[in-house]
C-alpha cells in the first residue's frame, strides 16, 4: 500500500517533476540519494511496473500540495518528465475497471 505521507520532508520545494527525479536518484549508484531510507522511496511511489519489457519506463504517484499527480518518463537518462493531476475517485474507478477486464475470461 502507498504512503505518500511518508517522504514528504524530502520533497519540499521540489516541482512534481523535480520530485520524479529525486526518487529516480535513490537508485543512481552516483547520487548523494542513492539507496535512502533503505530504498524505499522509489517503491513506495512507483506504479505500472509491467516487467522487464518497460524497465526504461517509470512512472511515479506523488502527492504535492493534497494534489495526486501521476508522473512518468520513459528514459532516466533524458530527463523529459510527463506529469498530470490525479484524482482520488479516477484513479480508483480505473484501478476497479482494469481489474474486472483482467478478471474476464479471453
């Protein structure tokens, strides 16, 4: 389950998309961020982990301001966030029907 109260003292100031980048430095063997609190930040706020075939893809929810956001960028190394605001209700409508297509029999 998510806790996007848990870090919070580490994002202040941050945008939404400096935010990203910060947790993508927790796992930068290079960064002064690497591997804190344990490394669990990054999976504290990463969604739609598909495997190894979107390994270059990472997507993120982070809350700034009582705001959901949704970030994402396809590769680390060019630094293009995307990012939209995320409601409550919408992204747990969409969980809730994204399982009941999963559910239905091919």
């Amino acid at each position: 389950m998510f806790d996007l109260e848990r870090f919070q003292t580490y994002f202040k100031g941050l945008t939404v998309e400096g935010i990203h980048q910060f947790i993508l430095s927790t796992r930068d063997e290079n960064s002064e961020n690497y591997d804190l609190e344990d490394d669990d930040i990054f999976p504290n706020h990463r969604i739609l982990d598909w495997g190894p075939n979107t390994d270059t893809v990472f997507c993120f929810i982070v809350k700034v301001g009582g705001q959901l956001y949704l970030t994402m960028c396809f590769d680390r190394e060019e630094n293009k966030v995307f990012s939209c605001p995320l409601t409550k209700n919408y992204f747990t409508e969409t969980l809730k029907a994204l399982f009941c297509e999963l559910r239905k029999k091919i």
